[in-house]
C-alpha cells in the first residue's frame, strides 16, 4: 500500500499559513503539527534564496487614527529633511529619484491638516506644488502564494489575495497600542503570548509578504483604481482625489510597470529602497495618552 501525505508542508503552504499567523516558527508549528525546526529551517532556505519579507496589515483607522496623504513637488528643502519633519505622525516617506518629488502619509486631524497648509505656504518657493488628500479607505493584497514556482523563482499567475478589512476598537488601551507595535517591529513575534489577541487582530489583519530581491518601490497616483491591473500592487489607499497605488519591485519589473503606468498615472514616483528616499514608521504610540491621541502643533521654529 502506497500512503500519500497529503498535508507535507510546502513552502507554498508556509506562505499561506504566514498571511494568517506571521512568521515565527513555534506559532506555526502549532498550526500544523509540523515541528519548528522544520519550520525555520524552510524559512531560512525562502529568506535566503528568495529573499523574503514579511510585515502585518494594520487598519489604523480602527484605532482612531485617520490618514492623510501629502504629495510634494519642487519644495525647497532636502528629503532627509522632509522625512523627519512630521515625526511622530509620520506613516511613510517616499522621495523620487529623478524629480524633487515626494510623499508623506501621515496620521492626523482637521487641525494637523490646517497646521501643515500654514507651514507649507510660508516655506514653499515658486514652482512648489503641494496636494493634501484624506485617505477614505485603504486595501492590502498580497500575491497568491500557490502561484509563486520556488525551482525557477517566478510567478506563474497573476492572482492576488485581498486581506480582509480591519474594524473599530471602541476604546483602545495602552495595551492594545504596545502589542500592535510589538508585531509592526516584529513580525516573528508569537501572537499566542499576546493577552489582547481579540483586539490586536481587529487592526492587525493579516500579514503581507514579498518575495525577490525588490530595489524599487513605486507610488501611482491615478484618477481610477488599478488595484486589478498590477499584480504587484500590495497596497492602495482611496482619496478624495482618487487613488495611490504601491508596488514594491526589481529592475525587470519597474520596466514593464512603468510602460503599463504611462496611459494610467496622473504622477509616479519612483524610490529606491534605501534610507534616503524611503522610510516606514509604526503607529505613533508616543502621543497615545490616558486612552486618546494627542496630535503634535505643527508650526515652524526658526
């Protein structure tokens, strides 16, 4: 009699289990009876030859954080600069390599908002221009893992797997924002030992990964939503202005994105992955205080 296993753990499968569970060994061990060395070992060969990367969903929404996303063009200013001016509130940095252009996606109110309107004008040269847009809704994709061939490294279909939506947590606590943050600086972590589990996995939902070595990261701002056209797209966040769109991807694929982005994108911009052109920051746990958020004045000090 031949058995046949039909639950052998495949890297494919890995990658499935780690949308839902994140990436530490022992977590997903006890999701599939499988031991953990077995387990990181089978990491360790995905990190090594195919360079991995792995980092959670979080709708910040749900815990009262609204978004805004500022796109800047011509300011007279340096990008090491404007990647430190809006620190704490700062969600990402994005500078492009060619023209003096970049984004910022910040967390704030209506007085935030006001507050950098005011400082813009008094900074920005001629020529400078600045778009400040709410971002009304956010969706998180990552490629099926089931299409990605590990013998050959390439992607054999185009399928994406949109991450579920997040909800509200009525009153978030210390607590909640520490073991978010504890999973946004890593992801590795065993979400079995977090105490708030029920709340964590209201914000956080799901983890999002990326395979191959990715030196750029693209930003499309469009009139439409391309979420369905690019199967690289991780991310797109909705505006009162339409949409933006990122992609994380090698030399071969900014190429044909950028031929597929010329008919579709009002702006593109293209950064390497590197400290001086782009940068993520965590939920901004430093002005969580007494059960609120208390939002920095943004002013000029001279």
């Amino acid at each position: 009699m031949i058995k046949i296993n039909i639950h052998v753990l495949t890297p494919n499968r890995l990658l499935e289990l780690m949308i839902k569970y994140g990436g530490n060994p022992r977590c997903l061990s006890s999701a599939t009876s499988e031991p953990s060395s077995k387990i990181s070992k089978i990491l360790m060969e995905v990190h090594h030859n195919h360079t991995l990367s792995i980092f959670p969903a979080v709708y910040s929404e749900g815990l009262g954080l609204s978004k805004y996303a500022v796109l800047v063009k011509n300011f007279p200013i340096k990008y090491e600069t404007a990647a430190r001016l809006l620190h704490p509130i700062m969600n990402l940095f994005r500078g492009d390599i060619e023209e003096n252009m970049f984004s910022i996606i910040l967390f704030g109110n209506k007085e935030v908002v006001e507050d950098l309107h005011q400082v813009i004008d008094r900074l920005k040269q001629n020529g400078t221009s600045v778009l400040i847009s709410e971002i009304r809704r956010t969706r998180e994709f990552v490629r099926d893992p089931q299409c990605y061939d590990f013998t050959t490294g390439k992607w054999t279909c185009y399928t994406k797997i949109e991450l579920r939506q997040g909800s509200s947590l009525s009153r978030p606590d210390n607590e909640d924002v520490h073991e978010i943050l504890t999973l946004q600086l890593n992801p590795f972590f065993d979400i079995r030992l977090l105490r708030h589990k029920n709340h964590v996995f209201k914000i956080i939902t799901g983890f999002m990964y990326v395979l191959g070595e990715k030196n750029f990261i693209v930003q499309a701002f469009t009139k439409d939503d391309i979420s369905d056209r690019f199967p690289d797209i991780v991310w797109t966040a909705e505006t009162n202005d339409g949409f933006i769109s990122e992609m994380h991807l090698n030399k071969e694929g900014l190429e044909f994105v950028m031929r597929k982005l010329r008919n579709e994108a009002i702006d593109v911009i293209i950064s390497p992955k590197s400290p001086l052109y782009a940068l993520g920051y965590s939920i901004p746990y430093e002005i969580f205080t007494y059960g609120k958020w208390s939002f920095p004045k943004i002013k000029i000090v001279s």
